[in-house]
C-alpha cells in the first residue's frame, strides 16, 4: 500500500533541498513556512535522520540529506510519469511509448520519428526524456524506457538490440591562435603533446574508448586535462585556451570564433547516434518505431 504521507514529506523534502531556503520553498508550495519546517521535522523523525542544518549563513543539506536526495529526486520523476500515464489512460490514450535521448538526438532524430509515428498512430503517447549515453542500457533493462537514442556502439548485453544511426567524421578544435590552426587537414599525430578536453567517460564510455583508441593507433595517449558532460562544452573550453578537442566534423557549425575545426588527415568516423531497444519489452509500439526509423 502506497504511504501518501511518505510521498508528501518526501516531496517538501526535494523542494526544500532545491531551494536550500525554507522561506523560498515555502513560496515554492504555496504554503506558509512553519507547517512546512513542521512537516521535514516530521519527516527526519521518521526516518531517524536530520537532513537539514539551518543556521545564519542558511540552510544546507547534512550527509544523510545529500545521501538520500539522488533516490528522491528518482522517486519524484518516476511519480510524475505515472501521473502522467494515468491523466492519459483516463483521456483515452492507451498506447505510450518512452524514448530516452540524448540532446543531439533530440534535435536530428526524434522531430521526424514523432512525425511518423503520430501520422500511423494517433492516438500514441510519447514520453520523452534527456538522459546521457551512459544510462541507456540500465533503463531500457529496468524498462523505464521503452527506446534510447545515444552513442552507443558494440555489445550492449542480453536482449539489448541496436542500430547506428548516425556517423561523422572526427575532427579537432584548436584556439584560433595556435600553430596548427592554419592547417587545412592534421594528423592525428601531431596532437601526441598537447593537453585535451575530453567528455567524462562515465557519461559515454564508448565514444570516450573510440577517442583514446584512435590516439592509441597514432602512437600515444592522449593528456587528458579537462573533462566536460558536452561538445559543446568542450568547444568553449578550446575557446578560452585550455587544450584541444576531438569532436564530430558536424559540430563545427556551433564554434566560436574564439576557437578553428579541423579534419584530421586520416578519415576516422565515430557514431554521434544509435537507437537500442530492449527485445524483452514486448511493446507493439517499438517495433512500430524501429520500422519507421528503418524505412526514414
């Protein structure tokens, strides 16, 4: 039996975390502060923890709040996907579909997939959400969605199906200034001493292997000084001088003029894209969408 009392003290409990300000949250709830700072009191007695420490310089989580707030924060999306599933049952729409992407899937993939998929299926429901590469396969295996656009590539596991769907050429962004800029093509070679900004890899460990595995073939290992969640990111951090990057020759068209895209001399293509799915689901709507991503 669901404890809505649990459910409610939870969710004043991540609003609270996100403010780090009782008055703030308060306004946040629409409600006034002392029934709020009563309710996490309630709260931290039941789970025999404190959460919170307030004093003059404000409020700040303790280590049991921080511990408990990532589950939380898990607790309070999946709650509101299973409202939203049954707003939509209620109005009719029975047929759900969740796709799991990354952001640049969202905007070169799904707006023609979602097209075609409302165009066969009208009366579909399709859930999206933004995840990193990394956490694919673990949600498709625990069925919190039912496809993942990401970059993936090679053995994903058991019941785990994919296709590439995207491919581009590797390139490297350089300051604007430096020795190499002036090159129309460069070997991969010639970075062997320069420092590189580098996506972490726990958020795509394959495209990260890809990476070190081409620098490895050129003959050294890459000096990994800076590692960021994004291309983008990493471009900008090109742009301010702290190092080089390997990025899709696609993404050129987002460089500030602070910062040169360059084709390596040697053609070395990366998948940005792959759609998995996980065989074991058995939603109808899935093979509808793989399909239709077969026939685009």
């Amino acid at each position: 039996m669901i404890n809505f009392r649990l459910v409610r003290h939870l969710w004043l409990f991540l609003v609270v975390a996100e403010e780090l300000h009782f008055g703030r949250a308060a306004k946040r709830l629409n409600m006034s502060q002392p029934p709020l700072t009563e309710q996490i009191q309630i709260l931290e007695q039941s789970l025999k923890v404190k959460l919170f420490e307030r004093s003059r310089r404000g409020t700040r989580l303790t280590h049991a709040g921080a511990a408990i707030l990532p589950a939380v924060r898990k607790f309070a999306d999946q709650l509101e996907r299973l409202e939203f599933a049954v707003r939509e049952a209620v109005a009719g729409q029975r047929s759900m579909l969740t796709i799991g992407a990354i952001s640049t899937a969202m905007v070169e993939v799904l707006p023609s997939l979602i097209v075609k998929m409302k165009a066969t299926h009208p009366d579909v429901t399709i859930s999206m959400r933004e995840i990193d590469s990394v956490e694919a396969v673990p949600l498709l295996h625990a069925g919190d969605i039912d496809i993942a656009f990401a970059r993936l590539e090679g053995e994903l596991g058991s019941g785990i199906q994919t296709i590439p769907l995207r491919e581009d050429r590797l390139a490297v962004a350089l300051p604007k200034k430096h020795p190499l800029a002036g090159r129309t093509r460069i070997p991969l070679a010639l970075l062997a001493q320069e420092d590189f900004v580098m996506f972490y890899r726990h958020v795509s460990p394959s495209y990260f292997d890809s990476l070190v595995s081409a620098c490895r073939n050129a003959g050294f290992s890459p000096r990994v000084v800076h590692e960021v969640s994004s291309v983008a990111s990493q471009i900008a951090f090109v742009g301010c001088g702290q190092g080089v990057a390997l990025i899709p020759s696609g993404m050129k068209k987002v460089a500030h003029e602070t910062c040169v895209v360059r084709p390596l001399a040697k053609k070395l293509s990366v998948i940005t894209t792959a759609v998995a799915w996980n065989q074991a689901t058995g939603n109808p709507l899935v093979e509808a969408a793989i399909a239709a991503i077969k026939d685009s």
